[in-house]
C-alpha cells in the first residue's frame, strides 16, 4: 500500500538519527583502566553506543545512562500512564493491530490497489514491503507499550532490550527495501574523535571533555562537550538541562488531562473512529474499487492526526512572557 | 386460529410494504401538469412502473417548480393515495452536466493521485468540479471565477445545533452583513456531504428555511457520494456515516477571484467579522 510508503523518506531516517543523537549519545558504562574490551576513553564509549544502536542493540541506549537518569525516565513514563487518557492511547493500539489484520487478510486488494503507481516493478516491491510492514506492527502490537496498563509499570532496560531492539531491526528492513539511508548505514558512518583532553571540571566537580563527531546530523564535524557522570558520558547540554527538563515535562503531565487532553481528544478520537470505519469496510470489501476508496480515505484521518500533533506542539510550547495563565 | 391470523397480518403487511417501497427509476419529464403533476416517461423502471410507461406523477413544491421539462431525471418512485409520487429527484442531463461529470471525473483521478499527508491549504488552487445547484442546475466552479466565494460543507439533516444549523446560520448572517456594508461581490457556496438524499429541492427546502437570499448563495449536491468524498478527502474534511447520521469535521474556507485559497479556518467556531474582514482584503 502507497500510503506506508509516505513516512519511508530520507528525511525522516534522519530524524530517526537526529532524536537518538538528541536523546543521548551518552556512553556505555566503562572504568578508563585500558583493559581489553573496555572503552578506554570518552570517544571509544561513545562509538560503543553508536555501534550497539546501529546493530540494532536497544539496551546500549538505556545503559548509556547513570542509575538515576533510568529512574527518572522509568517515574516519567509510568506518570504519563498515569495521566494519558487510557481511552485515546488505547484504542490507538487497537487500530494498529486491525491494520496488522488487515494487512494479512486483504493482501491480494492491496497488492492489486489502482490507487498510485501500478506498475509491475512497483507491484513487486510492494509485496516485498507488505511482510516488513507487519513485522514492524506485530513487534509494536506485542509490545509493552500496547496499553496504559502496561506502560505503567514501563521498565526501561526491558523496553529497550526487546521492543526497542525488535523496532530498529523493523526500521532497518523497511530503510533498505524502500532504498533510503537507513539507521545503521548512518550510525555506520559516525566518527568519534576525541578533540580535547584538558581534566577539565564542571561547577559540580564532573569530568568534561570534548569530542568531534561527524556523519550523525551531518556530513560536516560538529564538536560536542561531554561531561562524565557516575561513570557515564553524557552530552553537557543534557546533563545541564536534565533536572529543569524533566520538571518543565511533568509540568506537561499534570497540565495534560485538563488542558491538552479536552483540546485534542475530540479530533483523536474521531479520526481513530474514522480509522476503524475505514478499517471495517477494508475487512468487508468486496471489490478492488470499494477497497481502495477505503484505503484512500485512510489519508484524511491521518492527516487530521497531523494536525493534532500540531496542536501538542504548540500546548507545549512555553507561555509567552507576560501571557495571561490559563486558567485563574 | 392464532397462526391463521398472523400469517395474515404478515402478508398484510408485505403487501403494504411493496406499495409504499421506493424503487428508484429514471424518467423524461414530459410535461408539467396541475397540482405538483409531473408527466414522464420511464426510461428505466422502477417499483411497478414498466420502461416506456408514460405517467402522472406526484411531486413536491420544490421539485415542481425546478425547470425539468424535457430532461431525463432519477428520483424514488412510490405508490399511495391512488398516484405515483417521486421524491429525491435529481436532473441527470441539462447544460454544462456533460462538463460537470468530466471535470469530476478529473478531480477522482486528481484525488487519487494525491496521495500525500498534506491537504489542500491557502494559497493552492481550487480543483475544477461540478455540481448541481437548489434551482436544479448544473454549475462549475470555475463558473464563479473573477469573484470570490466562501465554500463549507454541510448537510441538511445534521442535528448537531452548534455543526452544519450553526454554520449554515452564520453564512446566511454573512450574506446579509455583507450586502448592508456593500463591499462587493461575494458569493457562498454550501456543498452537502449527504447526496444520497440532500436533492436539489431539498436544497432548495433548506435555504429557504434559513431565509437564504439567492442568486448568490449556491448550495451543491451530486448524483453520487463520489464528489463530495473527493472534495473531502483533498481538503481533509472527515466524515463518516454513524448511527444513521452523519459525523464530521467542519473546514469554512474562503476563495479569492483567481480560485485560489485564501483564507480557511476549521472547526464550528469560525468568526463571520474575521471571514467578512478577509473577504474585503480581496475586493479589486
């Protein structure tokens, strides 16, 4: 189907990079003894976190960080369960193993869509995409995240070892069938140079060092402060930023089921109804016209979805100075 | 006794039933007789009346006062009270209808081809399409072109007071602030997400229950759901078909002369000033 193909571009694998680069390019846990296999320096954890991300191994991600940052994305994750509308999240899951069903059982009509390209070449490769799009959904609708139950007891280390693992493989085979830059072939090209040595201390007494990494956001060398932490290397912008950060976030939370969730529920809920609609027709086709109206129409939700994250951005963009609160 | 006496009923019923189904049929309006007569002969048949029949058949106020002499038209065919009544009438030829069905021919296949995640927004051209309007005729939208227009879509059995009534309201307060303040030329077009029984004369019903002011006030319907779904589907308007309603999302939309986009807002709270204060940014 067409419409899978929309989110496979270039640009978006390298947003895909660029979040994991913003995230953390922290490090591997690791103690500067020089003993084999054990990264001797800041640059060498750092290439050990790109390496493990480019062969699709999750759980570097999450054991880049110190015990404490864990512990405040695990209590940040269980509070959005805690605060998300259960409804809404929900049942965004269970769309997206209809299309998992959906996908299975009307191949042929997809395969055969007069919608788009139809050409032979583009007939095959569309069957070839179909079995890597399930795969992507099955590992999502197997996941923790599947419901608000789940994600309240998140447990990183898991998610990361297993879900997060399984979606970068997903995402890999996506990125070379549709023949774009996928994630390891980017994480591949990184180069992690260490540009300074100098022992230097942050006001809090931590180890900082500078690095020169090139081919993550761009082709060109970008320098970048890291400072180490419980035995971690963290990007100095991200260790400074952390506490203020993930207090501005729960901020966010708690502000989320009066203000956010009343504004954009409505518009989720009636392109997810939309969605199911869609989705039900798309079951019950009888005819390549009525299914590809159907799978047409599947556009004009998530479209509106769009929007909605249009929306979320500008909740949570910070009030202009002077701007009256929202509420009294 | 008991079984004898429901058998009965049932087959009454059925009977019943037959005469009062509605069976849709195509016909040639003849000729306009008295007291909302309509003579037509029938092309394609429909409930007990054979092709080629020539009949009298009952119509509404509406659809009697439309111009459809001499044209072929589709409506529901019932039987009661002794005559043939026909309701949902739609003209199927007429000037510009060859047109109108080409161009929406085009817009189906521009539809499908636009398959991106981005809808039609300010500044982007409004694709060519036909319809038909309350007075029965066919129109093109590029018909409207030197003048601006407002465009939404509704549907004239929404029951959700502050959706399609509300709107429809606020077009109709529009029309007149827009006439006392003599700013121009300004026309609205109302397209209905409902053609399977917004008609023409059901149209016409409604502008008329909102005390809308013609001729520059053109509410469009379709002789099939694929001219609306096409428009919706490129301006990103959801829709779907619920509990025997219809449920969607509102866009308002206002189109400069050259039949571009130039203002949109979406949702039932658009402000008629802000549109009308728009709207005069495009007078020349």
């Amino acid at each position: 189907m067409n419409v899978a193909n929309l989110f496979m571009t270039k640009q978006w694998a390298i947003a895909c990079a660029s979040l994991i680069a913003s995230f953390n390019v922290a490090t591997a846990e690791y103690a500067d003894t020089g003993d084999a296999g054990e990264p001797a320096s800041a640059a060498e954890a750092v290439k050990q976190l790109v390496d493990g991300l480019g062969n699709a191994q999750g759980e570097v991600l999450w054991q880049a960080f110190p015990a404490n940052y864990q512990a405040d994305i695990n209590h940040f994750v269980r509070s959005f369960a805690g605060q998300m509308d259960a409804e809404a999240y929900d049942e965004m899951f269970r769309l997206l193993a209809r299309l998992e069903v959906v996908i299975a059982e009307q191949e042929t009509f997809i395969l055969n869509s007069k919608l788009g390209d139809q050409s032979a070449e583009r007939k095959k490769q569309l069957a070839e995409l179909l079995p890597r799009v399930r795969r992507l959904l099955h590992t999502l609708n197997q996941s923790e995240l599947t419901s608000l139950e789940k994600l309240a007891e998140f447990d990183g280390a898991t998610v990361s070892a297993g879900t997060l693992s399984l979606l970068l493989q997903d995402i890999d085979a996506l990125a070379e069938f549709l023949g774009i830059e996928s994630l390891s072939e980017r994480l591949a090209k990184v180069k992690v140079q260490s540009a300074s040595n100098t022992n230097a201390k942050d006001p809090a007494g931590n180890t900082l060092t500078t690095l020169t990494m090139t081919g993550l956001l761009s082709d060109s060398a970008q320098t970048i402060s890291f400072t180490q932490l419980d035995g971690h290397w963290l990007p100095s912008k991200m260790v400074a930023g952390w506490q203020q950060e993930f207090k501005n976030a729960h901020g966010h939370l708690e502000t989320m089921p009066e203000e956010m969730v009343p504004l954009m529920k409505p518009r989720i809920m009636i392109s997810f109804r939309m969605f199911n609609g869609l989705f039900n027709n798309m079951e019950a086709a009888s005819s390549q016209e009525k299914f590809d109206k159907s799978a047409r129409g599947l556009l004009v939700p998530l479209r509106n979805l769009t929007k909605v994250r249009e929306t979320f951005i500008l909740c949570t963009l910070p009030k202009p100075a002077g701007a009256a609160p929202a509420k009294p | 006794m008991r079984a004898g006496w429901i058998v009965s009923i049932a087959v009454a019923c059925t009977f019943v039933g037959n005469l009062l189904a509605a069976e849709q049929l195509r016909a040639r309006v003849l000729a306009k007789g008295e007291s909302r007569l309509l003579k037509v002969a029938v092309l394609e048949p429909g409930g007990k009346l054979a092709k080629g029949q020539v009949t009298d058949v009952k119509v509404s106020y509406a659809d009697y006062a439309m111009g459809y002499v001499g044209r072929e038209i589709r409506a529901e065919a019932s039987h009661y009270d002794s005559s043939w009544h026909l309701k949902k009438v739609f003209p199927l030829d007429g000037p510009l209808a060859e047109q109108a069905n080409q161009d929406n021919e085009s817009l189906n296949k521009l539809a499908n081809e636009r398959l991106t995640l981005t809808t039609l927004g300010v500044g982007d051209s409004v694709p060519e399409f036909g319809a038909i309007d309350q007075r029965g005729n066919y129109r093109l939208i590029s018909q409207l072109k030197g003048r601006p227009y407002m465009l939404n879509f509704i549907f004239t059995r929404c029951a959700a007071p502050t959706m399609c009534p509300q709107s429809t309201r606020k077009m109709a307060e529009l029309q007149d602030s827009w006439r006392e303040q003599k700013a121009g030329q300004l026309d609205i077009v109302t397209v209905t997400f409902d053609p399977e029984y917004d008609s023409p004369s059901i149209m016409a019903a409604y502008a008329q229950a909102y005390k809308i002011e013609e001729p520059n006030y053109h509410f469009m319907t379709w002789t099939n759901e694929q001219l609306v779904d096409d428009l919706r589907f490129l301006f990103g308007i959801l829709a779907m078909k619920e509990n025997g309603t219809i449920n969607h999302t509102l866009t308002t939309l206002l189109v400069d002369a050259d039949g571009k986009i130039a203002y949109l807002e979406e949702g039932p709270d658009w402000s008629v000033d802000q549109f009308i204060a728009e709207a005069k940014k495009l007078q020349k």
